[in-house]
C-alpha cells in the first residue's frame, strides 16, 4: 500500500517517486480504475467540457507553452421540422426552428495552484418558429459557469496505481453532470444548460479507485434576455460515491439528493422537502461483450402539505458483437418512474426528476422521468470509421392513468384524475447517425416517428376538440469546435 504522502523513496539508485513506484508493481494492470458506462445515452460530459482544449496542445505555435490555460470556442447549429409536436398547446401544425448555440471557456489551472478559476459563456437563440419564445431554447449571452477553485493535487495521497487522489472546493456558478445523468444532467440536446449557483466539493477523481462529490447548490432560473438569477427559494444538495474496486465488472456509486423549496408567491406558495436515496450498479462481464446499467432511486418527505412517495428503476442489458468490424451493440432496456396514484389521497407519487434531461427516455424531448413505463430496443454500429448510428424502438405508459402526462399539450389539459383516457401514450421509431466531417466540424442527423396513444389522442381531443395520430420530428445539426481547427 502506498504511503499517502508524496515523499520520494530510494530505489536501485533513483529518486522513485511513490506513484511511479505503484505504476512499476503493477504493469499489467490498467492505469485508471474507471470505466466507461456502455449503456445508451448515458456518457456524462468531461470537466472541463470535450470542446476545450488546453492551449499547448492545439497546435497553435505561439501557444505551445501555455500550459497553464484551457480554451474553447465551440458552435452549433440545428435545423428542426417537428409536425404536430404533442407538446405544444393546439393540435397540428408544422414548425421548423432554426437553434443556434455558442459556448466560449476559459481556465486557469496549476499557474496560480491552488487556486484555479473557470468562466463558460453560452448565446442560445431560436429563430423561425411559430411559437412562443421560451427558455428551453433561449437564453442570450449568458454566464452559464464562473468559479474559483482550490485544488490540491494529491491532497490524499495516492491510490494502489499511481493515481493522486486529489480535493477541490468550488465556489460560484456551474454546470455538470453526475450519475446517469436522469437526475443531474446539463441537458446538452436542449439548447440551454442546467447549471446552479453555490459549493460543490470533490474527494479524489474518475481514475480513482474511489471518489465522493458534495453539492449544496441554487438552480438559476433561465432568464432569456436578462442575466440568469439564482432560485432563492430552493437548494439542491447532493452526496454522491463512486467506488471502483470492489470488483472488474462493477462501479458501485450510492448516493443522496434533497431539494428543499420554501413557500413563496412566485411558487404557488409551495412548500417542499423531497429527501432521496439510490444505487447505480454498471460494468462489462470481462471480455464477453456483455454490459449491463441498473439504478434505483427511493424519494420521500413533504410536498405542499402531502406525503411524498416516489421511485424510479431503470435497467439496460447490452451485448456488443466485438469481433465484427462494425461492433454493432444491441439493447434492451426499461425503466419504470412512479405517478400519483390517487389525486384525492394526502400523498403525492409523483417522482420528482430533480435536474435530469429527457433525452435518453426519448428522442423528441417528449419523455421525461414522472408516472411512465418506458421498455425500449436499440442497435448501434459503425459501418465505417468515424459513422456512428443508432436506432431503435419504445413503447410509453403511464404509470398512473389519473396523473399526468407532463409535456402533453405544453401542461394544461395533460391529465385526467377519473383514468377513463387510458394509460398508452404511445410508440415510437427513431434513427440516428453521427459523423464528423473534418476534425473541426461534426454533424448529427436523425428522425423520430411518434404513434400516439388512447391517452394522448383523448386528451387532445378534450383540449382541442381534435387530435392527431402521429408526430414526426427531423433535424440536422452541425457542430464546429474552432480550436480544432489548428490541428
């Protein structure tokens, strides 16, 4: 076991320092404990994010000794056609948004230790569209993260690989994601961020062979032209592990969120204190192909005077064909998210999704984790190098046919506390494929074909007098990173 402190030993004539020491014990063994989740969708963004570079190594000659900064300057542009988007408050219709998003990142590391300091601006625009301007898509020239930072490099010592094991403390703005990002996530499709404002600490890192986050945030409530402002009525704390080395074929992380809202006007005079506990389970079974992601959350507590009593389960079973040159992976996955099982009883069963993003529930943004039961098939391969695609299909219920189902008809008319519209809400057909053109400039292309449900039909038919029977969704998107361009 190393020591944990960075004194250098005496070996065979040499000054070993004790991490290069653990790397010389162990060489067949890989340099970081972690492991990257297979399932679908669930691949949390890097810190900082994958758009930035440090500036040594953008291949910018006048830069090749700034080590000390990271940089990004990052575009995106999607081009939306949605036909009779069910989240949207009338039937029918044809919409064809233009989205633009800009993100620009600058951070200073190692230069001041341990002091370090982070700013991310983000421009989110929407253009062409028949519909209300909203938040969802825009959020003009806004500071999405600025922070300082201590950070000690090895402040508990090192793990049995070499790995420091750092400690850091932040303090400002932020944005990240945690777990399988359904309840702690950027939302990176949408063209806004989810980020908070307050103090989030670290013990140890990804590589580790184990690690623990603390979060004690304010959401900031997305203001489109105006600066963001901090939620003072709610925070948002979380403890989350991460342990890697109890086994090959497993990373265990437990965790703990609480959302803690007071009663103010701007709230409905809502009043809540949703406490919740979980446990994620992912790996691959060694070399067989076979991966799997499980994950269970249980919320209680007070909501608006009512017991709170939720849960959510998700499960995804994969196998990827390795010895093809495609390494196509097919799926199964499901995911069961509990609703308010009686509108007239003193207890609420509506799981609270916390600060997760719809995306991997469902490709049109139509899902998000409340009162559903959402099995799904999904295959993935690479015909050519660099071409990734993907597709599949899902079938949604509600759990509870007497709660709602959230995004219908943009949340007026999406509920019927007698049950008598049914619980399908429907299925759908999704394609996708990723590829990037020049080492800067990478595109995204998909379609998404939504059958609707008795439940959703019957609810538009109650709000509009009418209703459709399918949605299509179509988008391309183009992504440029301009330090990439250098290289």
């Amino acid at each position: 076991m190393l020591r944990k402190t960075a004194l250098a030993i005496v070996a065979g004539g040499f000054l070993i320092h004790p991490a290069q020491q653990a790397v010389a014990k162990s060489e067949d063994e890989p340099s970081s404990y972690y492991i990257e989740p297979g399932s679908y969708g669930t691949k949390r963004e890097t810190d900082p994010p994958s758009y930035v570079r440090n500036l040594s190594k953008t291949g910018i000659k006048s830069t090749e000794d700034i080590t000390w900064l990271d940089a990004g300057l990052d575009y995106r542009m999607r081009y939306e056609r949605r036909d009779d988007d069910l989240r949207r408050p009338t039937s029918g219709g044809l919409d064809e948004p233009l989205l633009l998003r800009t993100r620009a990142y600058l951070g200073i590391k190692n230069i001041l230790d341990p002091l370090r300091a982070v700013v991310e601006f983000e421009d989110a625009r929407r253009y062409n569209s028949q519909f209300d301007r909203d938040n969802r898509d825009i959020n003009e020239f806004e500071l999405i993260q600025g922070y300082a930072e201590l950070h000690f490099k090895d402040a508990l010592g090192y793990d049995d690989r070499g790995n420091a094991r750092p400690a850091f403390i932040r303090a400002g703005r932020m944005a990240f994601e945690f777990l399988d990002r359904r309840l702690i996530g950027l939302n990176r499709w949408r063209n806004t961020t989810n980020n908070f404002q307050g103090f989030r600490a670290s013990l140890g890192q990804d590589a580790n062979d184990w690690a623990l986050d603390l979060l004690a945030l304010q959401p900031l409530t997305r203001l489109m032209t105006d600066f963001d402002k901090p939620n003072q009525d709610q925070w948002f704390s979380a403890a989350i592990g991460h342990w890697r080395q109890w086994s090959d074929i497993v990373t265990i992380e437990p965790y703990y969120m609480a959302l803690r809202q007071d009663a103010d006007p701007s709230n409905g005079n809502r009043k809540r204190d949703i406490h919740g506990t979980g446990l994620r389970l992912y790996g691959w079974v060694g070399d067989t192909g076979v991966n799997y992601d499980l994950s269970g959350m249980y919320q209680f507590g007070r909501d608006d005077g009512q017991q709170h009593d939720a849960y959510m389960v998700t499960a995804e079973l994969g196998y990827t064909f390795k010895q093809h040159p495609w390494k196509p992976r097919i799926s199964a996955f499901y995911g069961h998210v509990s609703g308010d099982k009686d509108p007239n009883d003193n207890k609420n069963n509506r799981f609270e999704r916390f600060f997760g993003f719809a995306r991997p529930w469902s490709s049109d943004d139509y899902m998000v984790p409340e009162n559903l039961i959402a099995p799904k098939v999904k295959i993935e391969f690479e015909p050519i190098k660099g071409l990734k695609i993907d597709g599949g299909y899902s079938a949604f219920w509600l759990d509870s046919d007497t709660d709602r189902f959230r995004n219908l008809l943009g949340g007026a008319n999406n509920r019927d506390q007698t049950g008598n519209s049914g619980d399908f809400l429907g299925h759908g057909l999704d394609i996708r494929a990723r590829y990037n053109l020049t080492p800067y400039l990478a595109a995204n292309v998909g379609y998404t074909h939504f059958t609707f449900g008795d439940f959703t039909r019957n609810r538009q038919e109650a709000a509009n007098g009418n209703s459709s029977d399918d949605s299509d969704f179509v988008y391309v998107e183009l992504s440029f990173n301009a330090l990439d361009i250098f290289q």
